[in-house]
C-alpha cells in the first residue's frame, strides 16, 4: 500500500533545517511546517525588524501553499507564535494586508524565545 502521506516541497521557500517536510498532504489537508523568517535561498534574517520576519515568515507559508497547488485562499487555520506580546498588532496589521478578505481560522501565542534569535514562527493548515 503506497504513503497516503505526501511530501510537499519548493524552491521558492527555505528548505527544511531539520528531518521534516516543508509541508505535508494527507487526506486533502496541507499541514505547512513552522516558518521562520528566512529567504528561500537560506538567508537568515532574525537580525531584522519584527515587521521583515513577519512579513517573510507569511511569505514562506504562502510560498509553500502555492507549492502544493494552491491559493492563498485555501489557507484555513494559522498558529504564530510571537517573542513578545507587544508585536501583536504589529502582526495582525501585516496579517491583515496580506490576506486581505480572507480570514483564516488563527491562534497567536506569546512565546519566550524562539530558534536561531528569531521573533515569529507561523504554521498553517490549507485545504484542497
């Protein structure tokens, strides 16, 4: 019996740090890994502003929904964890404009610290 687990990967978003998928296909539902604010080639950038890493941070998510096939608009829950509650607005506002009307189920939760001095990590569910 085949994997009814599929892989998802593209070069338009960081490539994994660790043993995991960019994201994963099961059942119609893309389970998108955690993303932090790094370029598609691997560039770090946790020494820049949080508005730069959120903003990339949300542009990997979107990268790697694209890479399965999708829209933006599949997006259906975010979870982002933030280093500080203060970025909350920040955040939110960034959200807000890059999504546009489409307003994905989303939890955002206060973290302590994050990998590598990052200030975002986002993780998503979009569905076929």
């Amino acid at each position: 019996m085949s994997n009814p687990i599929k892989a998802i990967a593209t070069e338009t978003a960081p490539q994994a740090f660790g043993h995991y998928a960019q994201a994963a296909e099961a059942a119609g539902v893309v389970y998108v890994s955690g993303q932090l604010a790094a370029r598609a080639d691997g560039a770090s950038l946790a020494d820049q502003p949080f508005e730069v890493q959120a903003r990339q941070a949300l542009a990997n998510i979107i990268a790697i929904v694209e890479g399965a096939g999708l829209g933006r608009d599949r997006i259906a829950k975010v979870t982002a964890y933030l280093v500080g509650v203060e970025y909350w607005p920040a955040f939110n506002a960034i959200y807000a404009e890059v999504l546009g009307n489409h307003r994905p189920a989303r939890a955002v939760v206060p973290v302590p610290a994050l990998h590598h001095g990052y200030l975002i990590e986002l993780e998503a569910i979009a569905v076929r």
